[in-house]
C-alpha cells in the first residue's frame, strides 16, 4: 500500500500543480492561448528584447523617441516575463547616462515632446527598482514639461500632432504610476481630451495633421497606444475617462474595418492600394489587446483581430530579430504620393517598440 501512494505521489502533485496554475492561464481570452510554435509573445519579446539589449544607441548625439519606445517596451517585457538577467541589462544601458561618460546623450528638457517622453525610461527603472536617482531624473523630465502652461492648462509643447498623444501623456501617466501622486495624471487626461476634441475625424481616425489629411498608419498608432495607456491608469471616476474611453471606442469601431484579411493595416489606413505596414499594425494590436483584456472592447470582435495581426507580425520578423515592412520616420506633407513612397526598413525602432508592447499586454 505504501509502495502504491509512493507511485501516485507525483501524479498527484501534479495534479496539485495544474490547479494552481490552470486558472491563471485560463484567465486569458481564448484567442490569447495557445500560440504555434516560435510565435508565442515569450519567444518573440524575448527576441526582440534581447537585439535591442545588444544593439548600439540609434544616435551618436542623443537618445531619440523610437530608442525610449523600445527601451520602455523591453523593460516592462522583462519585468512580466519575470527575465531578471535581461532586467538588469536593461538597466545597466542607463548607467553610463547618468555619468560623463554618456551624459550629453540624454535630450534637453522642456524643448520638444519627442525628447522630453525619454523621462519615461527612468520612470519605469524605478518603478521596478525603487532607486530614487531614477525617479528625480524622470520627474525633472515630467515637471519641466508643465512649467509655464498654456491658460487651458495644456504644455507648453503643445503642437497638435496626432504623434504628441502618445509622446507628453506617456511621460506623465509614467510620474503618476511612480509617484500616485493625480497631478500627472490630470495633465495627461487634460492633454489628450483637448487633442480628441480638435483632431478626431467624424469615421474616428485622425489625419496625420489638419495640413496633411491623410490617415497615416504610425501616426494613428501613437494615437491608439497613447489613449490605451492613459486608460489602463485612470481610475472610473476621472472627469475625462468618459470623453477619452469614447474616443477610444470610436477609434477602435474604425479600425477593425480596416484590418487587412491576413491581420495587418496599411501604410495609409484606409487605402487598399497602400503597402502593409508593420509598425501601426503592431500599435493597433497593443491597442486592441489591451482594450480586450481591460474589458473596454468585446472580445468576440476584437480577439480574435487582435490575433490575427499578432501572427502577422510574427512573419515579418527575421533571424536577427528585426521586424521588416516598417516606414521611416516621417514627416507631414499633404501629398498622397510622399506616404506611399516612404522607405520601408527592417529593424527600425519604430516597429521594434511596437513589438515589444504587443508582447508585454499579452503577458499583463
């Protein structure tokens, strides 16, 4: 008898073990298991992650938006992976920033929305680790960029780009989420309300600018990643969460109709003659993902699309872990034939970052 229970004791703790592990797998949608083999979001973050880790800074002369994006979306990859090796590497590539060594590589405070969301690297290292030369630096970056607002109470760098809705309120939910304290959080919902109030189009999707009427994909993947992550931190009973979620929504409705059969969205949104473009597909995915997994989308629609332009964007993605297919950084121009002819690059940061937050609201 004894012989007998010695024989059923690990069947029986294995048993032990897919009870406690099986609910919180099958807390995930459905259409968010069970991945083929290679395409999982473990696999492909940890691809991603580890080529950004390894490769040089973009610029000799200052850390750009695409490299923080990146960087951002790494970190918060790592953390949910629970990739302690690759957290700390992570990390390590800040130190040499905060010595002479690097220093003159940080971005000027207060100038320009797309260096001032760098504070958001920092931010997330001491959300992690709780070091406080991280948070003095990333809140310097958030202060600055409020000093001396606009008598609507916007920044200063205010400018009513559709890419500005990811740029100024990602910095500033990341000082809330380090330091709980509403102020940011209200500059953020702020801030994106008035840019939904003036730039939002009557189908939901946004022109690049009010002289550039054209539904670039990027440019609305800011838009789309922005507001998903100001919801995730506003609490039911914000003021703006209303106005915001609709806006949301509404973007969301538009998109979907959009999608390409095999997943992916087009360089210019709503023209099926434009090229797929990887680095909008994989900010609407994030977007759609999140809002699933939040319970601000059903599931029923917007699973399954999210879905679908994952595992299209898993194809683009080669050996050395750079995805291909995404457009240069661009510009505004109000010429049609300007979009459809922008470089199509393999491992820029644009689509990298993209990837990399894909992968981490799966794992969220």
């Amino acid at each position: 008898m004894r012989r007998q229970c010695r024989s059923m004791a690990p069947l029986i703790a294995a048993g032990i073990a897919i009870l406690v592990v099986s609910p919180q797998a099958w807390a995930q949608p459905r259409e968010f298991r069970n991945w083929p083999a290679g395409k999982s979001p473990q696999e492909i973050g940890k691809r991603v992650a580890e080529r950004f880790v390894a490769s040089p800074h973009i610029s000799k002369f200052l850390i750009g938006y695409a490299e923080v994006c990146t960087w951002y979306g790494s970190l918060t990859f790592a953390q949910l992976a629970g990739d302690r090796d690759l957290t700390s590497r992570l990390i390590q590539r800040m130190g040499p920033l905060l010595t002479s060594e690097e220093a003159s590589l940080i971005p000027a405070m207060g100038k320009h929305v797309d260096l001032s969301v760098f504070g958001s690297v920092p931010l997330e290292i001491y959300i992690q680790t709780k070091e406080r030369k991280y948070l003095d630096l990333g809140l310097a970056f958030a202060d600055k960029q409020w000093e001396n607002p606009t008598p609507e109470g916007l920044t200063k760098e205010t400018r009513f780009w559709i890419d500005d809705m990811y740029m100024i309120t990602e910095l500033q939910v990341q000082a809330f989420r380090a330091t709980g304290d509403r102020k940011y959080l209200d500059r953020a919902a702020l801030e994106m309300a008035a840019y939904l109030d003036k730039l939002q189009q009557p189908n939901g999707l946004f022109y690049h600018a009010p002289d550039a009427p054209f539904f670039w994909g990027r440019g609305n993947g800011w838009v789309a990643a922005g507001m998903s992550e100001l919801l995730r931190s506003l609490p039911r009973n914000h003021p703006q969460r209303a106005r915001i979620l609709a806006g949301y929504r509404k973007m969301m409705a538009s998109l979907v109709k959009y999608q390409a059969e095999d997943g992916m969205w087009r360089q210019l949104i709503d023209r099926p003659g434009s090229w797929k473009e990887t680095s909008s597909t994989g900010m609407f995915a994030f977007a759609m993902i999140t809002g699933v997994k939040s319970g601000w989308l059903p599931g029923k629609t917007y699973g399954p699309a999210a879905r679908r332009a994952w595992l299209a964007l898993t194809t683009y993605l080669d050996a050395n872990g750079d995805i291909g297919s995404v457009c240069e950084g661009t510009g505004k121009k109000n010429d049609y034939q300007y979009y459809i002819d922008r470089a199509r690059k393999t491992g820029d940061m644009h689509g990298q970052a993209p990837v990399l937050w894909c992968a981490t609201a799966l794992l969220r």
